[in-house]
C-alpha cells in the first residue's frame, strides 16, 4: 500500500478531475476529454496511426474508391489514406510553431550568430550523472534541450549520491572513479523501493524547477499535479533508456531504481525483507508478471525505434508536460507552450541533419512515448 501511494495522488487528482477541459479531435473532429500521441487526437484515431506505424506494410498508398481526389464524403474517417495523412500534418504542424517576436528578440540579444551552437553540433552519448560534469553552452540553437540535458544529469546525481546515501560506508568505497563513471548496480529488494522513490521524487521536483521556469512559476499545487502526472511516465522512460544501455546484452535485467536492478533471479529474492507477513509466493508472481508486462509493452518497443539520446531528451519533455497533464484546464496553455518548443527544436535538429521525413520519425516517437503512457 505504501508503494501504491508513491505513484499516486488520488486525493490531488479527484480535486482537479472536474477541470478537465473538452476539446475535439483534429483528425476527425469528435469531442475527446484526453489527448493521444502528444496530440488532440481520440483513441480510434490514434490506435489507427499506431497500427499502421508498427507496420509500414500496412500504410495507405491510394485513398478509398480510386487515384486522384478522395471520392468518400467524409474522408478522415472513411478513407484510411486521408485519415493518415491527416495525422502525419498534424504531428508535423506540431513541430513548425513559430517563435514569437518577444522570444526572437530575447535570443537575438543573448546570443550572437557566431556565439551559438547548432544543432547540427550537437553529440549524441549517453547522458547520466556524469554528465553533469560537462560544460554547459552559454548559446544555442536548442536551449531547451539543453536544459533537459543538464536538469536531467542533475537529477542522476541526486539519485545516485540519494540512494548512496542510504547505504553502509563501505557501499561508497565500491562506487569507482571520484566521477561515478565506474558505478556498480545491486539487486533490488523490499526495504529499498520505498526511500529510493522518495529520493526520485525529489529530484524530479528539482529537475522541473531547473528545467522550465513555466513549471516553477506554478502555484505548489499545481507543481504537485504535473509531478503526479509525470512521475511513472519520467521514471518508466529513463529507466528503459539505461537499462538498453546497460544491460544490451541482458534483457531480463531492468533497472528499478538508479542503483538497483530487477532479474529474474533478484525477484525471487525480493520479498526476503519484507517485514509484512505476506504470501510471498503470490507476491513473487505478481511482480514477475507485472516486470513481464512493462517490458513487453515498453522495453521491446523501444529497443525497435531505437531512440538516440537527442530523441530521448525530446522524450523526456514530453513526458513530463504529458497528456495527462494537457487535459487540466488551468495546465493545458502551459503544457502545449512546452511541448511545442520541443518539438519545435527536436524539428531544427532533425533539418540541421537533413532528415526530411521527419514527421514519420516524429510520428514512431509519439506512438512510444502513448505506450509508456498509458501502461
């Protein structure tokens, strides 16, 4: 029950539940009280784009009854090709939001054209606590980005000197370099879930108040709100991204926290601390099948798109600005504010690289991070 608690905010949420604002699908114009793929799209709508991206054999190349114009009265709907491209415009028209002419004048006096760095110049590594380390560029095409790089890396290392902290003094001596590059993992068991979700949940409190000056600029229960919302979607994304980084070659290990790791052998151990008198064998499959599960719908999935650590920052916005978030009446200007300059900028990344399809790329993103989402 303590654990249940961790992820959720039942009573903060049924308070803000009937702010819920009603808006219409942009596909095909039905009322939606949620949003799909970082979009205002309906369910049918966005299980349809889905499909058709996990299997390009399946998309559309003619519109229903014929070439040339579109012969259905209501094409979005009724034609699969119109309905498609509907939604491949609207996720690129997503990413083309322009500046404003404040915006453009605060960049412009900051930074001069031969002070900036491009996104073209932007290195693609993994990002962890070390990267905190690294200096940060006072000038450049993708400034937001750039935060989520840093605030991340901080979050990291609060993680990994948090959870550190918890253990005995020798655990220290066995954490390598003085950078943390060399860290060593440990099996996850009972007594640690708890202190290492606190310990997470500060830092994602920090990582959005360094992060985005829109979400420090938030009432405290609103900060709260937005943290409810992103925090499983945050927490189940990064730990993908580590876990296809560190175990490659090990596929049933799965991080659960940031110095912890999940097997199928550490499961088995997992309950040995557990000071409640429980049935440990039931509790036991539960959490195998529960593992199974996130990994199935997630870890695979993410493995095939194959993010790289630029996409992974995008990502990551998005997941703390989600859909969960966007529904909230008071939340949804802020919400879309953000999630538009992040794509805006993951857009001047990907035509800095010259990758013109970029709205199917843009697309398979969207329809992973939906996955992490609602699982």
């Amino acid at each position: 029950e303590g654990i249940e608690c961790l992820w959720a905010f039942p009573t903060l949420m049924a308070r803000v539940e009937n702010q819920k604002v009603v808006r219409h699908c942009l596909i095909c114009s039905v009322p939606i009280t949620e949003c799909h793929l970082g979009i205002d799209s309906c369910r049918a709508c966005a299980v349809f784009y889905k499909r058709i991206c996990a299997n390009v054999s399946n998309r559309p190349e003619k519109c229903k009854g014929g070439d040339g114009a579109c012969r259905e009265t209501d094409p979005t709907t009724s034609c699969r090709k119109c309905r498609f491209d509907r939604f491949t415009d609207v996720i690129a028209n997503a990413s083309l939001t322009t500046l404003s002419d404040e915006e453009v004048l605060e960049k412009e006096d900051i930074c001069a054209p031969h002070q900036t760095r491009r996104a073209k110049d932007i290195k693609t590594t993994f990002i962890d606590h070390t990267s905190f380390l690294l200096e940060q560029p006072s000038c450049s095409d993708t400034p937001i980005l750039d935060k989520i790089r840093w605030g991340y890396s901080l979050m990291c290392l609060q993680r990994k000197t948090g959870e550190a902290a918890t253990k005995p003094v020798d655990f220290h001596l066995g954490q390598g370099d003085y950078d943390g590059s060399n860290i060593q993992f440990y099996p996850a068991t009972y007594s640690t879930i708890v202190p290492n979700a606190r310990i997470y949940s500060a830092a994602i409190f920090d990582f959005g108040k360094l992060t985005f000056p829109d979400y420090a600029a938030l009432s405290e229960e609103k900060r709260a709100l937005v943290m409810s919302s992103c925090f499983q979607h945050v927490g189940l994304l990064e730990t993908i991204y580590r876990s296809t980084h560190y175990f490659s070659d090990d596929p049933d290990k799965f991080f659960s926290s940031y110095t912890t790791t999940t097997d199928e052998e550490s499961i088995r151990r997992f309950f040995d601390d557990c000071p409640h008198p429980i049935n440990v064998q039931e509790a036991i499959d539960a959490l195998q099948s529960h593992t199974e599960r996130t990994k199935a719908m997630n870890l695979d999935e993410y493995k095939r798109i194959k993010p790289d650590d630029v996409e992974f920052l995008a990502l990551l916005g998005l997941s703390f600005w989600n859909n969960q978030v966007a529904m909230h009446e008071e939340l949804s200007e802020v919400t879309e504010r953000n999630r538009a300059a992040i794509l805006r900028e993951l857009n001047i990344v990907y035509k800095n690289r010259g990758v013109t399809d970029y709205a199917t790329r843009l697309g398979e993103l969207l329809c992973l991070i939906d996955n992490i989402e609602v699982s």
